[in-house]
C-alpha cells in the first residue's frame, strides 16, 4: 500500500508544493512547528532514510538545501533546522524548519493551525525564493 506521501507526489492528496523535480518532491508540513516548516522527500518510496543510495541522498540534501534556504529568505529566523526522525510516516522525509532556538525543534511543543489561504501564502512566499 502507498504511503500517505506517495499519494501527495501523485496528486491523489492535496499538498502546499514547495518545489519538485523528477526525483524529490517537497511540501509544507500540515501540522507545523513553526510557519514555513517543510518537508522534502524522494519521490521513490524508502521506508528508512539510511536505505537510501549514496548518490541518492547526496542529491536529496542538495535539493533539502536549495529549499532550507529559500525557507530562510522567506521566513524570519536565525537559522532553518533539519531533522529526521522517520518513525510517523513510513516514507523517509525530512524536516526544515525555521528556527530561532534548539527548542524551536521540540516534536513536544503544540502544532501552529493555518487556514488554507494562510498555507497558501507561505508556501508562495517560499517559492518566490527558491534559485
């Protein structure tokens, strides 16, 4: 059965597109920790990020980076944090999120609620920021 992200890269669940590429898609997290968190994956489904092919993962960070920093640009914070933790969802996926602080990244904390236009708004901003 398909993951809930392979349905998204397939169009079948409607997502907030970042960007995309023949290889790796990504798309702003539903239930964010902060405005502008996202999340990259290749669209081959990989359960486990480190049973992913070398070359793979290379370029899955280089397209996370393109990303993290068009976030940055767009998103007023220090720093875009990424983090894998790959137990949710049995895709392999990365987080960036916009951070100001390490506690900024605590899986604990209650998720932000955005209306579908304010989504909208952040994944734009996002992407006019993309190179």
């Amino acid at each position: 059965m398909a993951s809930i992200f392979t349905k998204i890269i397939a169009g079948e669940i409607p997502s907030y597109k970042i960007a995309e590429d023949d290889r790796f898609f990504a798309f702003l997290d539903i239930n964010p920790l902060a405005e502008g968190h996202t999340l990259v994956i290749p669209k081959r489904e990989t359960d486990y990020i480190f049973d992913i092919e070398d070359q793979e993962i290379a370029d899955l960070m280089v397209f996370a980076k393109k990303v993290g920093k068009a976030i940055g640009k767009a998103i007023p914070c220090q720093k875009v944090g990424l983090t894998v933790i790959g137990l949710e969802v049995p895709h392999a996926h990365i987080h960036l999120i916009p951070i100001n602080s390490i506690y900024d990244m605590d899986f604990k904390q209650p998720k932000l609620k955005f209306s579908k236009e304010e989504f909208e708004k952040i994944a734009e901003k996002i992407r006019e920021n993309l190179s």
